[in-house]
C-alpha cells in the first residue's frame, strides 16, 4: 500500500490529489491516501472522489475497483468518517440534472455514471458492508432512483456504464421502478424493457399503474388522433426518400404504420399483464370492427394472462371462440380457452359440436383434447355428432390427437370404439392407426375391413368428404376412392398409412 507520495518535500494537497488522476501511478498513490489513517478525512475523501471521477484507463473504470477494495481493508471505526463524508457527496452528483443538449448539438456528456458505478459498487461490496448506516444507504438508494427515473431511456442503454441500469433497479427492487409507470408514454421508446422490469419487480400497485397507462397508448395507437398526428411524418419521410406512392399506397403505409406501433404496445402487455391490459385486449379482440390481423395480435398477447378464477374473463373469452369471427381470431381464442379450467369450460366447447361448420368443431374438439386425459374418452366420444356433416378430417386429427393423451394408455380406451357406437366415434378410435399404426399393428386392424356400418356424409366442402387416395389397380397411378363404409375407411385409408410405417424396433435395426 506504500508510494512515494512526498511532492517537493511539502505535504499532500488537494492539488496534488487532482494531479494523480491523470498520471501513470496516479491510481496507487490515490488509494494510499485513501488508505492511510495520517491523512486527514477531507484528504480522504477528495482521494476517493479522485479514483470515481478519473478517466477510465485503457476503456476501464479501474479507480472504482481500487476505490471499494481500499474502503473494505480499511478499519470499520476509520472507514465510517470516511464513508459518511463521501456518500453525501456521491449523492449531490447523482442529483444533477441530466445534461441537455442545445438546439443543433450533440448532449454534453454525462458525467453521473462514474458515481452511480462507484454507489453500486459500494453496496454490493462481499468482503464487507462499507456503507454500515442504514440512513445512509437507503438515502444513497432513494438518489439512485432518482437518478435512474430522471433520464430512464438514456441512461438505461449508456454503454459505458460499468453496472447496467436493470443491475441497479434490481438491487433496490420494488421501490426503484415505483416511477416507471409515469415514464410509459406515448412518447417513450422504450417501453417493452420498461413493462419488462416492472413485471419483474413492481409491486402490485406499479404494476397496475403501469398497465393502465398501456392501456391510454393503446387507445391513443389505435385511434384516428394517432393517424393525424403520424400522416404528416410519413408523408415528410415519402418526400426525403423520393418517394410518391398513390393515395391507396399511401393509407396501406399508414396502416401498417400504425399496426407497428399497436403491437409494439400490445408486446407489452404481454409481457406486463394486470387488469387494465386485460380488459382492455379482451374488449379489443371482440371488436368485430377491427381488422382480424390485430385481433389476433390481442388475443396472442393474452397468453397466459387470463385469470382462470375469473369468472368474467372465461365467460369473455368464451365468447370470442364461439362467435362468428375469421379462423386466425378463433384459433388464438381457442389456444386461451384451453388455458382456463377444464371443467369450467368443456361444456361450452361440446355446446360447439352442434354447429354444421365442421372446422370449428373440430377446433372445439382438439381444445378439449388438450385438456382431457385418457379417462375421458368415453366421454368425448358419446358428445360427438351425429354422422351427417361429420367430416373425415375430424376422424384423422381426433386420432391423432388421442395418442397424446396422458394417465393410461389411449390405445386400450380406445378399442371398445372400435366396433361399437355411431359411425363418428369408430371412425375417430380408429384414427389413432392411421397416425400411430405400424406394419406390426395389421393384424389387429385387418379384422375391421369387414365393417359395413356407413361411413359419414360430409359435402359441405371438398377438404371434407369421405375418400382416399389409392393405388390405382393394375397401374402406377393414383386415384381418389369415395369411402362408404367403415371397412373401406380402414381398408382404403388406415392400412396403406400403416404399412408404410415400420415399427421402431424395426426403424432401428436397418438405421
């Protein structure tokens, strides 16, 4: 810990404290003074603001480092006068005002990061707590707050900064991003990392503030003011770039504009939640006004976010997947029901098996299967409607489905089906061949080409009726065959899968 620190034969000064912060040896010499108890504190002090504030050497802060390893091997009893002089310091720095740049240029440079590094440094210290007084370092913590909220979307991605902004909220926790919720603006740029950290460490209070406030963009994004507002900046940016697209150019720009900027906001309440966001997507999705692409995008951002004691949010939820509403909205809408309590909506789902549109239905179906397990087979083949309009690839996907179900084994629930009931429920057990038979499964298929139940009747659409694709007899052609009757669906459809797929023990031995 020695240097020579004699300047001309007089004592240390101030003068020479500032001297050292930019001279080769200017580092040891400080943290000597830092360290020695035969200078006086003030001295101290000033060494330990030299080594914060001195210009990083070879792109490091490296009188930080010296400045914290010097404070924990110094005396608790020493160190505390020190500690209690600097401190108020630091924080008198961080409470500047952040710099602001004058019309034409550039900001003048910060000059705060040095000494939020050095604070967070000093409260993080594992060899020892250098800041013991508990007044001290929440008032250093309540000026880091401050310091971060007064230019939260500069500072947060100032890359020479030593410790992150996010580093910093998340050492004070809830109370650090209490502010946040204020800085999420129509204006702000960066609000998904903000909705991100107050997911992360915001109280319930914050949390809630903060989702009201996406809420307010949102409506603001999605409105005609927000059109108004951007037109003359697109048409501004058409102008610089040469650009002169046609009205109808122009309106497909600033709709997609617009999109941008709502699903930016609609990522963000994802990633946050609360009530506000909820009531606010849920609301949004079922507006039949709205173009499909961005109901979509609101129901998407709800994963996960519906709150499955809420007897509201199911009942609304519910709604959206039942109503008449374009396949991408009824698709998300299902994939958030399926999220929700099986038992408080597999009723209203197999309410939808009686509808004549076969492609809902089978949406319907495949959200139950999700939720079900292999004791509820037996129930879910008893809902299934009646044969006419019942398409084949519902049979095909059922199948499919059923080998995914959990708690026992699917195939053994399923063979009762396979001679008995109506015509949807056999063609459906036996399904499960065509996505999961193999070549060793023939035998106990074979028997089922004999059955003559009738086949459902689907003509609603081409994709759903009743045929297969066969070899065609005595040729290398192919040909579409209509399936009549069960027998023919096993024989013209299950077996050809079947025998094209070899067993796994099989698979193995040729690899």
């Amino acid at each position: 810990m020695s240097a020579g620190l004699a300047t001309s034969g007089c004592r240390v000064n101030e003068n020479d404290i500032h001297r050292w912060e930019s001279t080769a040896h200017g580092p040891d010499k400080l943290r000597a003074v830092l360290f020695h108890d035969k200078y006086d504190t003030a001295l101290r002090v000033e060494a330990a603001t030299s080594l914060i504030r001195m210009k990083p050497r070879q792109g490091r802060r490296v009188g930080i480092g010296l400045l914290v390893e010097t404070l924990a091997s110094i005396a608790p009893e020493s160190r505390q006068p020190i500690v209690a002089a600097l401190v108020p310091s630091i924080i008198a720095e961080l409470r500047k005002p952040p710099p602001v740049a004058e019309p034409g240029k550039p900001a003048p440079p910060d000059t705060s990061f040095p000494y939020k590094d050095a604070a967070y440094a000093m409260l993080t210290s594992d060899r020892t707590a250098i800041i013991a007084d508990e007044g001290l370092k929440e008032g250093l913590k309540a000026a880091l707050i401050d310091w971060a909220m007064a230019d939260f979307e500069h500072r947060l991605v100032d890359r020479s900064q030593a410790y992150g902004m996010e580093q910093l909220l998340r050492l004070i926790g809830p109370t650090a991003v209490a502010g946040l919720p204020k800085l999420m603006t129509r204006e702000a740029a960066r609000l998904d990392q903000m909705a991100s950290l107050v997911a992360e460490l915001g109280d319930a209070a914050t949390k809630e503030a903060a989702s009201a406030n996406l809420v307010a963009i949102a409506r603001f994004v999605s409105s005609d003011d927000w059109i108004k507002l951007k037109k003359p900046e697109l048409e501004a940016a058409n102008a610089a770039s040469k650009l002169t697209p046609t009205e109808k150019q122009f309106e497909a720009q600033l709709a997609q504009y617009q999109e941008e900027e709502l699903f930016r906001v609609f990522g963000s309440m994802k990633k946050l939640g609360g009530r506000p966001s909820v009531d606010f997507l849920l609301g949004f999705a079922a507006n039949k006004d709205q173009p499909e692409k961005r109901r979509q995008a609101a129901l998407a951002a709800l994963e996960g976010r519906l709150d499955r004691n809420n007897p509201s949010d199911i009942q609304r939820i519910l709604e959206i997947a039942t109503a008449d509403a374009p396949d991408v909205v009824l698709d998300q809408a299902f994939r958030r029901v399926s999220e929700m309590p099986r038992e408080l909506v597999v009723e209203k789902l197999y309410g939808l098996f009686k509808t004549d549109k076969w492609k809902i239905r089978r949406t319907a179906a495949t959200t139950i299967l999700k939720m079900s397990t292999v004791k509820h087979v037996d129930e879910f083949m008893s809902r299934l409607p009646d044969p006419k309009g019942f398409a084949m690839p519902e049979a095909l996907t059922y199948g499919a489905y059923f080998g995914d179900l959990k708690e026992g084994s699917p195939l053994e629930a399923l063979k009762k089906h396979f001679t008995a009931g109506p015509a949807p429920a056999r063609a459906s057990a036996i399904a499960y061949y065509f996505t999961y038979g193999t070549a060793a499964d023939l035998p106990a298929v074979k028997p089922l080409e004999g059955d003559t139940t009738r086949a459902p009747v689907c003509d609603a659409d081409p994709d759903c009726k009743w045929a297969c694709e066969v070899a065609k007899e005595g040729s290398n052609e192919r040909e579409v065959r209509d399936v009549k009757t069960i027998g023919e669906f096993v024989q013209l459809c299950v077996v050809p899968a079947m025998q094209q797929r070899q067993p796994e023990r099989e698979k193995g031995e040729k690899k």
